[in-house]
C-alpha cells in the first residue's frame, strides 16, 4: 500500500518570503503521479501542481515548484514570494499511473501567510 | 471548467438518523470518490466508483454505504448515523487522463 507522509502539521512565512513544504511518499510502484493541493480556509481544494514520476524534470508553475527527488521518494512543494492568498492547508497527494488508481493524501500542512 | 457539486454544505443530525450526502459533476468523469476529512488525519478514502453501479471500499468504510445510478452522481449514505461520524465530508471526481482529482466544497457533518 502506498503512504504519504507530510511532517510538518503547521508552516508559517512572512509575505514575500519563499517557504518549502516537505512530503514523502513510499511506493514500490514504477509509473505513478504526485500532486499538490490546496485548501484554503472554507474553501474549495484545488490542483496547486503535478508532477509524473517518468519526468525528471521538477514541475513548475508560476509562483509554485517542486523539488522531486525520485530515489528518496521525496516530492516538496517551493512557494516563492509569498502573499497573503497562499494561507491554506496543504495537501501532498500519490496516485498510481493506471485508468483506475484511488489518490492517497498526506496529513496536511497548515501554511499561514503573515503580512 | 468542471464542478462538483455537493448537495449540502452543512448538515446536523441526530445519532442513528439516515444521512444521505448527494454529490453530482458535470465533467462525464468515470470515477467518483469520498473522502473524510479530519485534524490531523488528512483525507482518507471512504469509498470510490470506477464508472456506474461500481464500486469498491477504501480504506475506513465501516458504517458508510454508496450509490452510483447515474454517471454524474455519487451518493454517500450513513444508514445510522453516529457521533464518530461527525466530519467534512468531500466528494471528488477524476479525470482518468491525467489523475487529477476535481472536489466540491465539502459538506460539514455534525452527529448529535
């Protein structure tokens, strides 16, 4: 069964700061997806960034990076330039890469944004 | 843009009422999840189904049973509802392609 572990139950960044999330994840699986989410207070969960395992290249997107280590099973999420909007739960997430595969979330980690 | 609708936000009841949580997407997604949602443990599958009448367990699915008539829609039922069952209850839909999970709001359970 896959596990994913996020080990910091709670971050917090001044406002235009750069923070790193940290998750790990354990797998014997090859071929597989990883995901960050985001859930801001009473509100919708969604897709921050993904990433496929088969890519050695760390996904990016705007503000938000990756630093995905395959071998250590490691998948941390870069927030630069922090701002306000970024406070949230965050949620580091696995899925196999088939048709049928159920996501498996971590704990979550709860980022505050300080002005 | 794809959404998933739950049909409460918030919900009280009384312990060993039926509950009913209805969930509906308009993506034509195969695959429909639920999710719990509590401090500290994350989001932990309750059950999923991979297209219509299917479904399988998840990891916590004592007290909990679903239905998937219709494509579009995935409904949670908690035949007797419990104290321990007081939760945010998510639903979700997949995108087969790309893995990715698209949820509604949430529906905020409490089990008097």
């Amino acid at each position: 069964a896959q596990t994913v572990t996020q080990s910091q139950p709670e971050m917090s960044v001044q406002e235009a700061e750069t923070v790193t999330l940290s998750c790990t994840y354990d797998t014997s699986e090859s071929n597989y997806y990883l995901f960050w989410y985001k859930q801001p207070p009473s509100r919708q969960m969604i897709l921050v960034i993904r990433q496929e395992a088969y890519k050695q290249q760390n996904a990016t997107e705007n503000r938000f990076s990756v630093n995905f280590q395959k071998a250590a099973k490691s998948f941390s999420l870069k927030i630069s330039d922090s701002q306000l909007g970024d406070t949230a739960m965050y949620f580091c997430a696995f899925i196999r890469g088939t048709s049928y595969g159920k996501l498996t979330f971590g704990q979550g980690t709860i980022l505050t944004v300080h002005p | 843009d794809v959404k998933v609708t739950q049909s409460s936000r918030y919900l009280v009841k009384r312990t060993g009422e039926k509950v009913f949580l209805e969930c509906v997407q308009d993506m034509d997604h195969e695959n429909m999840f639920w999710y719990r949602q509590d401090p500290g443990l994350g989001l932990r599958l309750i059950y999923f189904s991979y297209d219509v009448k299917m479904k399988e367990k998840g990891d916590i699915p004592e007290g909990y049973s679903v239905s998937r008539e219709k494509k579009e829609r995935f409904s949670l039922i908690l035949e007797s509802a419990s104290t321990n069952q007081t939760s945010m209850y998510l639903c979700a839909s997949r995108d087969k392609n790309t893995g990715e999970l698209f949820f509604g709001e949430g529906s905020r359970l409490t089990v008097l």
